[in-house]
C-alpha cells in the first residue's frame, strides 16, 4: 500500500494537507476507512516518512509498458506479452 497513492498527495505534503487528504479520501471511499488511517499514521510519523520516502514507492510503471517514450526492445524492464513475469536482463552478462 502505497500511502502518498491512498491519500492523493506528493511527496511534499504538510501534516496539514495529509489530514485534509484523509479527510477527503475518507468520503470519497475509494481506500477502506483502515487504509486510509494507516496512510495517515505512517505520513505523520517523522521517522516513518523517512523510511517510506527512502524505501518504498518507486513508480517503475513507466518502464514496464511500452510506449510513451519507451521502446518495447529497451534493455531496462521488458514485460512478457500479458504475464506479470518480468524476462531477465542479459545486458549485463557480458561485462566482466
């Protein structure tokens, strides 16, 4: 669960917008009432954001899907046609 996703803010957000998003996505009801709480711990917790910023929610979706700037054949991540398996990468296989 990604709690910057659950909640609708960036990574900038104040303790003031992330109670106003809670808020929000509360009525919205597109997140349960306890994912939204634990969104809301986590952000408020100093300790905890940092940990969350460092290690968690990197978007790799971009370079999944093709397109967009991102061709099919680039080395980077390259999805099997409809699977969720990713194909290994062999662009590093060479180098000693």
């Amino acid at each position: 669960m990604n709690p910057y996703e659950v909640l609708a803010i960036s990574h900038g957000a104040t303790p003031r917008d992330i109670v106003q998003a809670a808020a929000m996505a509360l009525r919205e009801k597109k997140y349960s009432a306890w994912e939204i709480a634990e969104a809301r711990k986590q952000l408020m917790d100093p300790e905890a954001r940092i940990i969350l910023d460092f290690v968690h929610y990197i978007d790799i979706e971009p370079l999944i899907k093709p397109g967009k700037g991102n061709d099919s054949t680039d080395p980077i991540i390259i999805l099997t046609d409809g699977s969720k398996e990713l194909e290994r990468l062999t662009i590093f296989d060479s180098q000693t």
